[in-house]
C-alpha cells in the first residue's frame, strides 16, 4: 500500500514534466508562422515523456484517431508499465494562435484512474461553464437571460458586470446577441476552451462564464480542471452529420441528445496540469534569457483539491 501511494505523489509532479518539456518544445516555433510545426514539437516532447512514466497509460483524448494522427492517438498506450490511467492531452491548445506568437497557448494533459475520462469523439459539443459558487444553479436547457441572472445571484453582482468568454464562429452570432440583450459583456477569443475553463474557475480573472459550442474532447479536458477546482460544466454533443451520429455510435454513445455533467465526464480521481507556452491571462509563457529558461504550470488535483502554480527555471542548453 505504501509502495502504491509513493508512486502516486510521484506520478502528480511528473505530471508537470510533460506539459513542461512540450511548452519548451512548441515555444521554440512561436512567432514562426509554422502551426503545424508548434503542433508536432509539442505532441513528439509530451509523447517522450509520457513513455518514460511508471504508467500503462491509454490516450482517450488525443490528436485523432489512428489513421489521421502518427502519436497520441485515441486508443494508443504509453509508458514503461504499472498504474493503468486513462490520458487526455492537447499537445498544444492553440497552435495558431502560437504561430502568431499571440496570447494564451497552453499545453494540456488531464490523467485519472482506467476509466475515469469520458471518451469523447472528436466532433463538438455544446457548453455551459460557470465558476463554483454558480455549480448547481444553472441549467444548460434554460435560456441564455436565466442562466445569466443565476449566475449573477450566485455572485451577488449584476447582469451588467458579467463577462462571458464565447469563441468567434459565425456560429455564435445569436448566442453573442442574446447574451448582450440581456446586459452582460462578451469576451471573444479565437481559440482556447480549456485555458477559458480556467479563467471562469479562478477568481479575480473577469471572467465569469463560458458558453458556446466548441471541441468536444477540449469539453473533456475543462471539465477534468473544473473538478479539482469546483467549477461546474454542462456540456451535451451537437452532430453536423449522420458520419458524426455514426461516430458517436461507434464510441458507444446511445443518448445522442444526452446532456453530460462535469462528474459524467470525469468519474475518477484526476490530474490536471498546463503549462504556458505563450504570455496568458492564467500562464506566463516560456521565457528565454542568456544562460536560463523559465516556465509556469498551474497544477490541480481532485483528490486532494489541491491547486499549484510552478514556476521553474533552469539553464539553457
């Protein structure tokens, strides 16, 4: 038992070790231009790691099925054997947004128990994502008007001073109207569901909800940080096409119209990490100095609750 439990308080900081190395790897193409590149340094770095942990690990959430992605694919085990964990990972969430050398690129991976994370088809998935003191008090069925004078009850302040982060589609033309209609504010951002999460999570941040439809495995990964932290996530799976209905069979889904809570999601005990690639709201990026580099992660676990900012610097090589 003590053996077990040792290697546990292991696994959660080398946790931080692959987010770490794949922010250090992707950060080397930020600003270049090149997303494809960002994408392959910060997926190869997170794999290397991945398979030097004491895991049997199975990629739930990963870079696609076997056939569109060379590593991390959906169904692929890693690690040099032990504790069976189910992994979810973005190598690099925002991998535009890095070539750009634009604001809030994570690097993300989400590791509970065998079983535990929801197996999201790669499709989109409708969501509603409101920080603690709101869990339980709104509705993902209920109109947009309601869910925001909930919201603003449960954080005794008005309609008017809430922000709500929505991703910039044509899609959420309507969504955007009716949340302005009703007097609250809204963020757009052009990438970045699970880093938003957070920043509905964390106080202090201004940003008090996120709705919208958007990557149904980013939903996954949310909903893993938003169990160490409180938050609440309603998220249900909207289908463009009958293929995307045959997907969501294959993967077992039955109720197409289901509407999944965060617990639904995420059943086990989970660890969360991401660590900056570029400056964020939540995240400082990858800085490189003469002789140093320096990076920082926000570490949670559900068990414990716990949530960690890392700073690490090292030298450069």
């Amino acid at each position: 038992m003590m053996e077990a439990m040792e290697i546990e308080r292991r696994l959660v900081l080398e946790v931080v070790r692959v987010t770490e190395q794949a922010a250090l790897a992707a950060s080397r193409f930020a600003g270049k231009g090149d997303k494809e590149a960002v994408d392959e340094a910060g997926t190869q770095a997170m794999r290397r790691v991945l398979n030097e942990l004491p895991i049997r690990g199975t990629v739930v959430i990963g870079e696609g099925e076997m056939d569109e992605a060379p590593m991390l694919y959906i169904g692929e085990v890693l690690g040099q054997g032990g504790l069976e964990v189910d992994i979810a990972v973005d190598p690099v969430e925002g991998t535009t947004t890095a070539a750009k050398g634009l604001p809030n690129t994570v690097t993300v991976i989400a590791l509970s128990e065998k079983g535990g994370l929801f197996h999201a088809p790669d499709m989109y998935m409708e969501k509603l994502i409101v920080p603690p003191p709101a869990a339980g008090l709104v509705d993902l069925t209920w109109p947009v008007s309601a869910n925001l004078k909930a919201l603003a009850l449960a954080l005794q302040r008005s309609v008017e001073d809430l922000v709500v982060v929505v991703l910039d589609r044509p899609r959420h033309e309507r969504l955007i109207r009716e949340i302005r209609e009703a007097g609250a504010r809204v963020k757009l951002i052009s990438d970045g569901d699970v880093i938003a999460a957070l920043a509905a999570a964390i106080r202090g941040t201004g940003v008090h909800a996120v709705m919208g439809i958007g990557g149904a495995p980013e939903g996954v990964l949310a909903a893993a940080a938003l169990k160490c932290m409180g938050g609440q996530m309603w998220g249900r799976l909207t289908f463009r096409n009958n293929d995307e209905r045959g997907r969501a069979a294959k993967a077992g889904i039955t109720d197409l119209d289901r509407i999944y809570s965060r617990d639904e999601m995420v059943t086990q005990d989970v660890i969360f990490a991401a660590t900056g690639v570029t400056d964020g709201s939540i995240l400082a990026g990858i800085k490189r100095e003469p002789g140093f580099l320096t990076t920082e992660t926000i570490l949670m676990r559900s068990k414990t609750g716990s949530v960690r900012r890392m700073t690490y610097r090292a030298p450069s090589h």
